[in-house]
C-alpha cells in the first residue's frame, strides 16, 4: 500500500527562499527519488515556510530509507539554512 510522509520546514531569518528551493530541486527532491520515493510535491506555506509531500510505493520502502533521509535533513540544515518543524506519515487510505 503507498506510504506518504508530509513535512514542514522553515527557513531561518535572513535565508534566500528562492536558493533554499533551488536545493530543493537539485539536491533534496533527487535524494529522495533515489531512496525509492514515487513522487515529492514542495508546497510554499508562508515566506520563510513550507511543506514537502514524499508518496513511497509503501512503508517499507520509506523504513528502509530512515537512515538516509535523516542525514540529508541534517545536511539540509546546515547547508540551506533551515529546520524540519513537523512530520505525518501513514498508509493512503483512499484517493480520488
């Protein structure tokens, strides 16, 4: 069953959203992709904010990635300049 995991991040005062992104798209989504995810939609929440929806073929494919994505959020942080604020995961249940 797809496994999705929403993430929020924000930037810290004085980052440049538009190079944050640009790490996004170069770096983070690829990373990502090459863990096993399906899909990653990054979503800007605010200013300095934002949301990011990974969608995995399933649980055990995001489970086995843990190890990864935790050392890319922690170069995320000291490379680009911001901090993950929150994370929902779970099974999709249904989709239209």
């Amino acid at each position: 069953m797809r496994y999705i995991t929403i993430t929020t991040w924000e930037l810290a005062d004085g980052a440049d959203f538009n190079v944050s992104l640009r790490a996004i798209e170069e770096k983070r989504i690829p990373a990502l992709k090459g863990f096993g995810a399906n899909r990653v939609t990054v979503i800007r929440t605010s200013d300095r904010t934002s949301a990011a929806i990974t969608e995995w073929p399933d649980k055990a494919t995001r489970d086995a990635a843990e190890l990864k994505i935790d050392e890319v959020r922690r170069s995320v942080h000291r490379e680009d300049m911001s901090r993950i604020t929150g994370e929902m995961k779970g099974e999709i249940l249904a989709d239209v």
